[in-house]
C-alpha cells in the first residue's frame, strides 16, 4: 500500500536509543511490533483488569483482549487514511504495558504510595517498560524502540516529568510535552481508537454482568438509533445478538466519522510529511456532533458502571492490596526478587515490581504477605 505522504515512514524514522542493524525480512515498525508482541510485559496483559477484576469471570476483557482490539481498530483505520499500519499496531499493542493489577484502582493506589518518590503514571509506567524494564536482549535494556513508537506510548505527562525525560533524552520523546506540538498521526489515531474499544466493550461486558442494564443507555441518542434501527431490521433477533448488532453499528459509525473527519483535516492542512504533521494541531479526530455523543456515553458509563456499588467495593479491595503490598517490600525488600530487591532505588523498585503483576499475581502475594484474602472479605461484607 502507498503511503501518505504525511505517514510515518520507517526508512526515515528518527531511530532508536542504542544503534542496531536495520532488520532483514521487516522494516523497523514491523520489528518494534513484534518485538512487543514477545516481551515478558505483553504476555502479562492477559491477566491484568480491564474493568473486572479477572477472577470475577472468564468472558471479561483483560488488558490484552482490549490491546488487541485496539490494535484491529487501528490497522482498519490507519490503512483507510494511508497511515502507517505498522506503526499504529505497534503502538496500540503498548500502550497498556505499564498498567498495573486491578486497573485504573491498582494505579491510583500505587499513585499514593509513591506520592513523596516521583509518583506513579501508566503512560510513562508504560514507556518504562519498553525502555529500561523489559531484560532480553544483551546490549541494552528495555526493548530499544524506535522513537515513534515510543512517542506514541507517551500518551500524557506532566510539564515536570517531561522536563525530567528532556533532561535524560534532549529533544527525545518529552519534548513536544515542552514545546507543544503533537505526536504522529499514527499516534493521534490509536488514542481515539483506544477510547472506541474501550466505550464498547465495557458496554458488552458491563451488560454480561448484569451490573448495566442496556435499557439504561437508550436515552443517549447513538446506542438509540442503532438499536432501533438494528430491532427494526432484524425484529426477531434475541437480546444478546441484538446488543451485539447494536454495538457493532456504534462501533462503525464512530470510525466513519473519525476517518471522514480526519481526512477533511488532512486535506486542510495538507502536511508536506510527518514532521509538519506534528507542527499542526491535533488533525486526527471525531466531528464536534460525534465528540459530543461520545462524551455523553463516557459519561453514563461512569456513572452507572464504573462507580456502581459492587465495582466500587472491589476496586476497595483492590487499592488495599496495591497499598499493602507496596508497604510490606518497602519493609521487607528481600521478599522480592533479587533484581528488584538489590536496587538502591527502593520504592521505584516497589512501584516497578507491583506495577508488572497480574491479578492473580498480585492477590496471591498479599495473601502470602498478609494472611488475608482482600477480595474474600470485600464479597463477604456485602
């Protein structure tokens, strides 16, 4: 396929940390992807939340079903406007490597117990990963990605933590945060392409646990529509496949609008090549009327998912779990393996080792460390 003359380019990316032949049989997108897709960290997504604790069911997404939806979504969208599939592959299979167990409960917990030491961001957990944590390969640590890669990863970050990124990397993947700019489209485009994913599958599976009920979605005007429109075709299909039909034509409404939108943007702004591109503002996007819809769903979904009662009693457990665990290795830093416990860094090495559990994982060594089940005890107090 041709690219955009504004796509990424692998034979001109900026490259990577430590110098490497180029690959034989792939170019350097290719590698970063697959070099992803074999790291200790990727594997581990299979076992990370999603929005359900995973031992709460079997159908659940975890943090790699929905990397790898992210990851579809991206490729269909990036080969409709000429971006660089690769790329944008690449990125979306990262961009959740550095989560923590227990999601977005598990971060805002390890957040606190690292207040006073740096804090603790998933973005930047995730950038971490790829560059100094991943160990498998003789000459460098991390995974050694290319740089577009990486500035894809580094969805947000603070003005200080850039600074600090600056400091280590002039001109590298902190700077944009610095000077303004935006990343490459490729990058642009798995951001939005992570908040569809994620809007419809927390539907499907919020709806499978019976903790949403989908009636309460229908005063939004997009699940509306092609619900009626679905019922209305297909008026004697069942509850489940309906729901299904429903979110498939959500799903592809939004990426006709994203790609329609994009390419007008495009076509405006005619960027000579990649680097004007990120001189723009964002030119990856929804239409206002879409980015209006898809807001009022975030929202619903907030209220009525994710700060219902029974996720919110787990979530409890989960943030006690993070939060104990984190004290008892800063107490006790033999009880982690060797190359986190010799680290002169201790609690980065803390957060760095918490950070990289799954669930599981996680609910195992607090029972070991603690004698308690968190998760029991939450359940047995409703």
């Amino acid at each position: 396929m041709t690219l955009a003359g504004c796509a990424s380019d692998p034979a001109r990316s900026r490259g990577r940390r430590h110098p490497e032949p180029p690959p034989r049989l792939r170019d350097e997108f290719q590698r970063d992807r697959d070099r992803i897709v074999h790291s200790t960290a990727f594997r581990r997504l299979v076992y990370k939340t999603q929005v359900f604790i995973n031992h709460e069911g079997d159908l659940f997404r975890t943090r790699l079903t929905h990397s790898l939806e992210v990851a579809q979504l991206g490729r269909s969208m990036a080969r409709a406007l000429a971006l660089n599939e690769d790329l944008a592959e690449a990125i979306a299979l990262a961009h959740d490597l550095g989560h923590t167990p227990f999601g977005h409960a598990g971060q805002d917990a390890l957040h606190r117990c690292m207040h006073a030491h740096g804090g603790f961001e998933h973005n930047l957990q995730s950038l971490r990963v790829v560059d100094a944590l991943e160990a498998r390969y003789p000459g460098f640590d991390g995974l050694n990605l290319c740089f577009e890669t990486r500035e894809g990863i580094l969805k947000h970050c603070s003005l200080q933590d850039a600074q600090r990124i600056e400091r280590d990397e002039p001109g590298g993947v902190g700077q944009r945060f610095i000077e303004g700019g935006q990343p490459s489209l490729e990058a642009q485009l798995i951001n939005l392409a992570d908040e569809i994913a994620y809007h419809a599958h927390d539907i499907d599976d919020g709806v499978r646990s019976g903790l949403l009920q989908f009636d309460q979605l229908l005063g939004l005007p997009m699940p509306r529509r092609h619900h009626e429109a679905a019922r209305q075709e297909h008026p004697t299909l069942g509850a489940r496949r309906l729901l299904f039909e429903t979110l498939r034509r959500m799903i592809s409404e939004q990426v006709h609008d994203l790609i329609d939108t994009t390419a007008a943007a495009l076509r405006d702004a005619a960027p000579i090549d990649a680097q004007a591109a990120r001189q723009c503002g964002p030119l990856v996007g929804f239409s206002a009327g879409m980015r209006a819809e898809c807001t009022a769903l975030k929202r619903l979904l907030m209220a009525a998912l994710y700060r219902h009662p029974q996720v919110v009693r787990t979530t409890g457990a989960a943030r006690l779990v993070v939060h104990e665990l984190f004290e008892a290795y800063v107490a006790q830093p033999g009880e982690m393996p060797d190359e986190f416990a010799r680290r002169d860094d201790r609690h980065r090495a803390v957060a760095d080792y918490v950070a990289g559990m799954t669930d599981r994982f996680a609910s195992r060594e607090h029972l070991r460390l603690t004698g308690r089940d968190a998760f029991a005890i939450a359940a047995a107090s409703t």
